[in-house]
C-alpha cells in the first residue's frame, strides 16, 4: 500500500492512539482524539468532492462540525476537561447512538456525506462511523460507574440535554440549511412528508428522556 493511500485513510490513526495513550496513560482521552481525527482527515483529503450552496470550496471543511454527531466529539471533550458534562455527555452520546441506528433500521436513513472515490477504503470508512455511533456511549457509561459523584440524573440534567440539541438545532443546523441548502439528513429532504420528520424528531426526544431515565437507574 502507497503512503498516500494509508494516509487518506487514516490508517495512522491507531498509531496516535497508541502514542497518545502512552503520553497521557488516559484511555478516554486517546479514544476520542482518535475518534475526531477520522472525520477531520476525510475532509482534509477529500475536501474537493463536495459543493455546498454559498459556501467556497475552502469552507467545506466546516461540514465535520454541523451534523449532531459532531456535537458529540465537543462534549467528550469538554467532559475531559470538566466532569460536570458527565451527564450531558452520556445523554448527547446515547442519542447519536441510538438516534443512529434507528435511523439506518426503521428510516433507512443514508449517509449523505459519503463520496465515491477508487482512493476510499470503505471497509476503514464503515468501522470509524460505527465506532463513532458506539464506542463513546460505552466509554461514558464507564465514567458513570467509575465517577458517580458526578452523575446526578435528574429533570435538571435532562432539562440541559434538551438544551444542548435545541443549540444545536437554532445556532448550527437551522443556519446551515438556511445557506447551503444541504439538509445533512436524508430524513429531512423536502421530498420527505412532513409526518415522517415530525415522527423522527418526536423519537430523538423520546430517546432523550430514555437516556436520562436509564442513566438514573444506573446510579441508583
């Protein structure tokens, strides 16, 4: 395999994992470093394949932060830094988690940023998006168990997770839509009957209220 290959791929990525693990001795941390450099190195090298309503080619790097997966590589961070996003954190991942599987299964929801190229092991692609939909919810479940003192699961909790997506929803995904006309989910093409979006979004919040429910009863 040529070295352009191996790095279009990210195949270096497991080699960072293991030099930011020995660095740091913290298995979450040289997890979801790794977990944010597979999206961040697509779109560096595949930047050019993508065409987004008033936005210059140069920008379409932005992409790797709009969809509410990606809100999930900022909270894993921000708990990395302040525990007190334990909850938030386990509440957002549990959501993406969920929010995507049931969507492959029950909405046949397409990834809509996945390209075509001879150069793109898909085989690699694949892994990292189902690491990326999986692996953080079970790192956060072990940070519950291991720091309780910070997993209160309560209305209050679920009041902030609520917040983090309608943040979400009003600063990042509403703007985008509006400039671009990329709608980022399938599910909520024009063409879609409204019903269907309005079902899908109704799941996302009833996954949120699951989440914060299963979490209280993992504390207690």
């Amino acid at each position: 395999m040529d070295m352009i290959l191996f790095l279009q791929n990210g195949l270096y990525i497991p080699f960072i994992f293991g030099i930011t693990y020995l660095c740091s001795n913290h298995f979450f941390l040289s997890t979801i470093v790794c977990l944010k450099m597979y999206p961040t190195n697509y779109f560096y090298w595949f930047n050019d394949y993508y065409r987004y309503k008033n936005i210059p080619k140069k920008l379409n790097w932005v992409k790797q932060f709009v969809r509410f997966t990606d809100t999930g590589h900022l909270v894993s961070f921000l708990y990395f830094f302040n525990p007190s996003f334990l909850v938030i954190g386990y509440n957002v991942h549990f959501v993406i988690t969920f929010g995507y599987w049931l969507g492959q299964l029950c909405f046949q929801l397409k990834d809509c940023d996945s390209v075509n190229d001879p150069h793109i092991i898909k085989k690699v692609e694949h892994f990292f998006c189902m690491c990326n939909h999986s692996v953080p919810l079970l790192l956060f479940i072990y940070e519950i168990k291991t720091h309780s003192a910070y997993a209160i699961f309560d209305m209050n909790s679920l009041y902030h997770s609520y917040l983090w997506a309608y943040i979400w929803l009003f600063t990042i995904y509403v703007p985008w839509v509006y400039t671009t006309q990329d709608y980022v989910y399938s599910i909520m093409f024009p063409n879609v009957p409204l019903h269907s979006k309005i079902f899908f979004v109704g799941l996302i919040h009833v996954l949120f209220f699951i989440s914060n429910s299963i979490g209280f009863y993992l504390t207690y």
